[in-house]
C-alpha cells in the first residue's frame, strides 16, 4: 500500500468512538496490521482557545501534520482518527493536507438514541459538565446526522457489543 488511508470514526458525546476505535485497534494488532490511532479532540486541547482560531481547526491541523509525519517516516499507512465531527466535509480538506492528497478517507458516524446517550454520559460525566454535554450531544448528533455526506456508513451502537460494533466498522474498511 503507497497511499494513505483514514478511518475517521465520528459521532456525538457518549456513542462509543474512544471505545470502538480502540476495539478497532485489538482486531488490527490482531491481525498484525500495522496501523496509529489518534483522539482528534486532543489534537487541539489548548485553553483558552486562541481569538485567530477560535475553535482551535488550525492548531489541530498542525498537530495532525507534525504527528502523522512522524508516522509516515516510520511506514504507517493507516490512521484510525475519533472527532465528534470528523466525518463532515470540510475535514477532509485537513486529511489531505496532513496525510497527502491521495489520502483515501473512510467515514464512519456511530448513531446512538438520547437515552442511551444519557445513560453513558451519566457514567463519564462525574462533575458540572453533564447538562452541558448532554445538550451539546443532542445538537452534534442532528447536525451530524444532516451533514454527514452519503457515503458516510452509519453504525448504530444502541444495546449492542463493542466487539460487534468494531468489527463493522472494520469490515467497511477494507484492511
């Protein structure tokens, strides 16, 4: 394999893409398939956000640059990459920027209900922060669902096995 490949693993809080991507992982380590895995929202933890980017697009994309380069220069081909709204258009601009314009890009949205939302935030979300998340969840999880381009492949992970859900998602792959 020459190009680039991105599995971009998107969702709103609470559906799991921290926890499928890591599952993900398991199955590639595996099989021995060499690969990185990136958490997106780290990549622009930077507080307070800086007024020229405001929500930090810029310094993620740095960052997304210098650490996939480091990769590449060590052969890996293949990312797996979580961010709420990595699935949407305009990121595949960054992706190509980062990892070069032959980049293929997979994009996966995982879907859960309100309830089961709920009922995961419940148990991450142990501070102030749950109201806020949870709103936040309800809005993300519209626009992603308006948003997201055709061939996004949905997977829902309501009442199902991680195992299961990562094995979907590695099937859309191809790897």
């Amino acid at each position: 394999m020459k190009h680039a490949e991105a599995l971009l693993i998107g969702g709103r809080a609470g559906v799991g893409k921290s926890t499928v991507a890591l599952e993900v992982s398991a199955l590639l380590r595996a099989a021995r398939t060499a690969h990185t895995v990136l958490e997106g929202d780290l990549m622009g933890q930077v507080h307070p956000a800086p007024e020229n980017d405001p929500h930090r697009a810029a310094i993620t994309e740095r960052n997304l640059t210098a650490v996939w380069a480091n990769f590449a220069e060590l052969g890996y081909r293949r990312l797996i990459y979580t961010n709420t709204v990595s699935v949407l258009p305009e990121s595949a601009a960054m992706f190509e920027r980062a990892m070069g314009a032959d980049v293929r890009i997979i994009r996966v949205l995982l879907t859960a209900s309100d309830t089961t939302t709920y009922g995961r935030l419940v148990g991450r979300e142990i501070g102030s922060e749950l109201d806020g998340e949870m709103a936040n969840s309800v809005r993300k999880a519209r626009l992603l669902d308006e948003r997201s381009p055709a061939d996004t492949i949905r997977v829902a992970t309501d009442g199902r096995k991680v195992t299961d859900i990562a094995g979907e998602v590695l099937n859309a792959t191809g790897w």
